[in-house]
C-alpha cells in the first residue's frame, strides 16, 4: 500500500508491482518523488528496474484506466570483497536486494576472493542482522595476524655494579660525568653476566592464511679479549671471573681488573706500574711515578709526581708542585695548583684551579663542590665543549687562557679515518677497473670471479667506514655549541678561544655564558639578553 492517492504498491513472490488506480485526482510524479514513495513504502533496498520505473512514470502520466506494471524484485544482496595490497585486511561491501543474508552467502563471497584467516564473526552477524534494513555499507571483516619479530641477545649484569667506561654524548656533546665512589670487586669464578639468545620470534599469516615469516632476532656473542673474565665451560651463555678485581663493563662483556692496593707511593717503594687498577691510600710524592691500565685511586695529595691511567683518576685531595696527571677517561680532585692535567673526557675539580695547564677532550668542570667560591685562575685550559667555573680569573694574577673546541684525540681519528677511507676507495676503484677490463677484453687466466670478489670486499669494507666518518663528523660539528660558563663573576684577565675567534677580557665581568653566535663570540647574561664582543 501507499499513502499516495493513485500509486499502490503490491509485493508477489519477491516481485514488486505498482499499481495504478483510477482517480479524479492524480498529483505531478516525477521519478524522484517515485523513488521517495518506494522507500517509504519500504522497498528502497529491493533490486528496482529504472527501465520499469521510466514505464510506470509514462503510464502514470498517460493512463485512463487501472494499470499494474512490475517494478522490481527481492533478490540475494551483492557481495564484494576487496583484500589490501599487503593482504593483511579484507573488506566487504554489501549491496542489499531485499532478501535476508544468511552467514554461508558471505563465506562463500570471502572464499571465493581467497580470504581463510582472520575473518570476524561479530561482523558477519551484525551484516546478517542487518541485511532486513537495506543499509549498504564497506566493513572490515578480516586482518591477518602479522610476524613478530624475535628479540636480539640480551646481557644481563649478574653482578651489583661495573664500571663502564664508555663515554655517553647527550644532545649537547657533553659527557656525563659521574663521580667513581667505591671500586666495585668480584671474587674469581664470580658470576659476572648471562647471555641471553636471541628468539625466533612468532610467524604470522595474512587474510589468505599465508604464512608470514618472522624476523629472527640478531644474534650476538660475548665481546671478545676479555681480560680476567671466561665463557663458563658448562654454560656457553655465562661469564664468570677468572681473577678477583675491579669488574669494567665492555659492551657486551665485562672484564676483571685486578687491583693493587698499597699506602704510599714514594722511594721506598718506586715507582708503579700495574696491569689493572691502583688504589693509594695516602699520598704520591714528587719525583714518583704510577702507571696503570686501569684507574687510579689517590687518597690524598699527588705532589709533583707524575700519574698515567688507561682508565679514570681520582684523587681524594689536591694535584700540586707541577705534578703530571693524565687519563684515558676522566679525572678529578679536591683541587689543582701549580699542575698539567689531561683527560680523554672530563677533569673536575671540587674547589679551585690555579696555576695550571688543563686540557679535557670535552668538558672541564671547576667549583663542583664549592660554588660560592670554586676558582679557575691562571695558566690554561683547552677543552672541546665547556668550560665552567665560579669564579674565572684572579684580580692580582696574570693572564687566564681558555680554548674551546679543541679535541686533538677526535681530530686525529677523523684524519686517520679519511685517509683509510680514500685508500679503501682507490683500491676499490682499481679492482672494478680490473673487472671491467676482463670482462671487454675476455679472461683468459679466469681472474674475472676472483676480481669480482675481491671488489666487493673492497666496497664492503669501504661501506663500513662511512658511519663511522659520519658519527665523527656529528661530534665535530657539536663544537658550534661549545661555551664558557660563569657563576658568578670575570675578574682579571681572561683570553678566551672559540676556534679561531678570540676575545681578551681585561675588566670584571658578572656572571653568564659566553658562545660563538655564526662569526662572533656573545655573551648571555641570567636574564637572557645577548650581547656581541667581537
């Protein structure tokens, strides 16, 4: 039926027919206005004809008399299944004709298209439950299940504390420094650390039900030369200690210093010189030296002595009388006077520097302790980040001499690394001339496969120093942010070193930073206001 006054609508065994009755009255019908009166008359999802539609139009417009013309039908809905490129998901849309779906229409329909895996149950009841309504629609219906990839070999540390020297970069270039404390020991045979091996990692299948391989995790080994340390021999995953000592991170392994223990360095007991860690109770007097390939630990002063480590040195009170100390890592003390000190990473000194040549390949710290009064004054200091202190100068002394972005270690390397990279790259160049030259004029010793072989070990190794070039490079031009920083006040004189930007400060300043802002050195008060020097 219809509300319309002419236009009824009659439904046969899933046909639809409309009828037209006889009528004083018979309203404009346009096929837009028929089209609203079949949906509401509740057959807009039924299959309609728009040949029939057009013909029941002419007769309704035309017609004298009573006239019944087919319109439609009530039919199965249309499936289509559309599945992604990376078959990891499968839609369907579905055109509804009027009939019911039942469930096996739809498996039938994904069948088909080759969808196995994944499907959703939830999905296909709800279209079901809908098919009655007419709505049409595109639903996601299936997703595969993707691989996952295994975990990498992990180490665990076994052991409470290691020392690790490796420096660490933050965003600015700067090193952090932390203070040594105690020297961590482990006993021989200690458990040290346990490799943990890779996974294999979990396969996975797309909509189609192909399998999906995993990315096996990377599998790593104990680091090798571990000195003091040994792959158990009943579990190829356990280091153990093979010596007592002080235990050192190294990637992926720990090794086991041994450490010397004595109370006093002078004539009575020579000079040392000590594979591991040396720890002094007391002082070091001058004239005495003390090598080690490991820290050394000074309980009191070092005067006029000269020390060498591989690793750290700390010394509990002050380096003085033209002592020599020199670090493969960091160093500090209480204080410094009247002494040279270098570091690979960072001096810092709890109260004050005076007199005294210190060079740090990336920071050096004055005042760490005593920032109401910590003093660097005098003599040099060259580091390739910062530069921090206090107080910098002495109103009554001479000339304070700082250099920032100087790291002769870094500068060195990178050299080095260039010329390894242009002679890996000429040897590479001239074996894929030698390729190309047998392979034109013919190879008749058959040398063309072990050119060729020879030329991709070339380009390999080539390949392998460019990130290594590329990390360099990075830390290079981190000397851009280099800076002094003062805390409290300038006094005296100070010449200061950006590269080769140079300032001489010959009044009492307050405190700030000084930079380099493009070709000029700045100076940034608390406030934040900038001002130009040079």
């Amino acid at each position: 039926m219809s509300d319309h006054p002419v236009l009824d609508f009659v439904e046969r065994e899933d046909h639809l027919f409309a009828s037209i009755r006889v009528s004083s009255e018979r309203p404009p019908l346009e096929l837009d206005t028929l089209r609203e009166l079949v949906a509401q008359a509740g057959y807009a999802h039924w299959r309609l004809a728009d040949a029939a539609l057009a013909a029941l139009l002419d007769a309704y417009n035309s017609a004298s008399g009573e006239i019944e013309l087919p319109i439609g039908e009530r039919c199965d809905a249309a499936i289509a299944v559309e599945i992604a490129g990376d078959a990891m998901q499968a839609w369907v849309s579905v055109a509804f004709c009027g009939k019911a779906m039942e469930p096996e229409a739809i498996y039938q329909a994904l069948g088909e298209a080759g969808v196995t895996f994944g499907i959703d149950q939830a999905v296909i009841d709800t279209l079901c439950a809908d098919s009655l309504a007419g709505s049409s629609e595109r639903f996601l219906i299936a997703a595969g299940l993707p691989a996952e990839a295994g975990e990498g070999t992990r180490f665990e540390l076994l052991i409470d504390d290691a020392r690790d020297r490796a420096p660490q970069l933050n965003e600015k270039g700067l090193i952090d420094f932390r203070e040594l404390g105690a020297i961590p020991t482990v006993a021989a045979e200690q458990a040290l650390m346990r490799r943990i091996p890779p996974t294999t990692g979990t396969i996975g299948r797309n909509v189609r039900g192909e399998v999906l391989e995993p990315v096996v995790g990377r599998n790593e080994a104990f680091a090798d030369h571990l000195l003091g340390a040994y792959v158990a021999t009943d579990d190829a995953n356990l280091l153990r200690a093979v010596v007592s000592g002080q235990p050192i991170r190294c990637g992926n392994g720990v090794s086991v210093e041994p450490v010397f223990c004595i109370r006093n360095v002078n004539l009575a007991t020579g000079n040392i010189s000590f594979d591991g860690t040396v720890v002094i109770e007391g002082e070091v007097l001058p004239g005495m030296k003390v090598r080690a390939t490991g820290d050394i630990v000074v309980g009191d002063v070092v005067d006029g002595a000269e020390l060498d480590a591989g690793g750290d040195v700390r010394v509990a009170a002050g380096i003085i009388a033209k002592a020599h100390v020199k670090a493969g890592g960091s160093v500090s003390a209480r204080f410094v006077e009247n002494a040279q000190v270098s570091a690979g990473t960072t001096i810092a000194i709890d109260d004050t520097a005076l007199q005294s040549d210190l060079q740090a390949n990336n920071q050096i710290i004055v005042g760490l302790k005593a920032r109401n009064r910590g003093r660097l004054a005098g003599g040099s200091a060259r580091a390739m980040m910062l530069i921090s202190a206090p107080i910098l100068g002495l109103a009554t002394g001479g000339v304070t001499r700082l250099t920032l972005g100087v790291n002769p270690e870094l500068e060195a390397r990178y050299q080095d690394l260039l010329k390894k990279i242009e002679k890996q790259r000429e040897e590479e160049e001239n074996l894929e001339k030698l390729v190309k030259h047998f392979t034109k004029q013919g190879d008749k010793a058959e040398l063309l496969e072990r050119a060729k072989t020879s030329w991709q070990h070339a380009l390999q190794a080539w390949g392998r120093l460019l990130p290594e070039r590329e990390e360099l490079e990075k830390q290079l031009n981190l000397v851009a942010q280099a800076r002094i920083d003062v805390g409290i006040a300038v006094e005296g004189a100070v010449d200061m070193a950006f590269g080769k930007k140079t300032l001489r400060l010959r009044r009492k300043g307050e405190s700030g930073t000084f930079r380099t802002d493009g070709d000029q050195i700045v100076f940034t008060d608390p406030g934040g206001n900038l001002q130009p020097l040079s």
